[in-house]
C-alpha cells in the first residue's frame, strides 16, 4: 500500500474513530442504564460512579479506533483475519447492551459478555500478528470488557 499524503492518512484516522465510537454508543441510545429498572437493582460495592463509564468507554473505543486502523492500513498477512475478528467482536459487544438493558435478561447478558472477553483475546493475538502497537493498544478493552464482566456477574448474583 503506497504512503498517503500525511492529511489523508489523518482524515481517515479520524473516520476510523468516529466510526468505532458511534457503533459503539449507538445501543445505548436504545436502551441504558437510565432505566427504572437498572437504577432499581442492587448494585456490588466495586460498581463506579455512572460517569466513569462514559469516559472509559470513549477512551477505549478511540483505542480500538487507532488499533483498527493501524492494522486495516498493514499489508501483513492475517489482516482480514484481524479484522473479521474485529468486527465480530464489535456485533457481540453492541449486542451486550440490548440483552442486558432492553430484555433485562442478566444471565444471557453474561454469556454474551463472556463471549465478548474471548473473541477480545482472540483479536488481540491477532492483532498482535499484524501490528504489535495495534495488539497492545487492545489490551486497555480486554482489562475493560474483564471488568465488566465481573460487574455483570455480581449485579446477576445481586438480584
């Protein structure tokens, strides 16, 4: 892939975090935790004050901004193989926040969310093959997506 004007190569950055973090938000705006019934549940102590989420989970999906495009401008071998397992992750992430929120299903929201943390990992080491700043730059949403995890499990036990 030849080099791109330095402007180009930024706008398409741009578009890439854009993109990710409106994908991204985009469930929320559906269903969220302004419900009656999320304010209602019973919440573990570790649980953070409701506008950390906002913040992390922008810094994050910047992260797997770059990443994305760090690794859709390689010419390695496994790119499409990295990015399928992006996008893949990506679906099974967007669909956490309905099955919790809209369907107040936690159990299912836990296997979905559990499933999320693998295909994180898988992407990673995928990642990883194409470009190693790209791997690294995951590892913020693996941590996340953990914890979040772990909240999913405890609000479940909870209630």
């Amino acid at each position: 892939m030849t080099a791109l004007p330095d402007r180009t190569a930024a706008l398409r950055a741009l578009g890439f975090v854009v993109l990710v973090n409106l994908v991204g938000a985009a469930p929320a705006l559906l269903a969220g935790p302004d419900s009656a019934w999320f304010r209602a549940l019973e919440k573990p102590a570790l649980y953070p004050p409701p506008a950390v989420f906002g913040v992390v989970w922008t810094v994050v999906f910047t992260l797997l901004d770059v990443a994305l495009w760090l690794v859709w401008r390689s010419e390695a071998d496994g790119r499409r193989l990295a990015i399928g397992l992006f996008v893949l992750q990506m679906a099974v992430n967007v669909a956490w926040t309905p099955v919790f929120f809209a369907l107040e299903a936690l159990a299912t929201a836990l296997v979905v969310i559990g499933l999320l943390v693998v295909l994180v990992a898988v992407t990673v080491v995928a990642f990883d093959r194409v470009d190693r700043r790209a791997a690294a730059l995951l590892v913020p949403y693996f941590l996340w997506v953990a914890f979040a995890t772990v909240l999913n499990y405890r609000i479940w036990q909870l209630n």
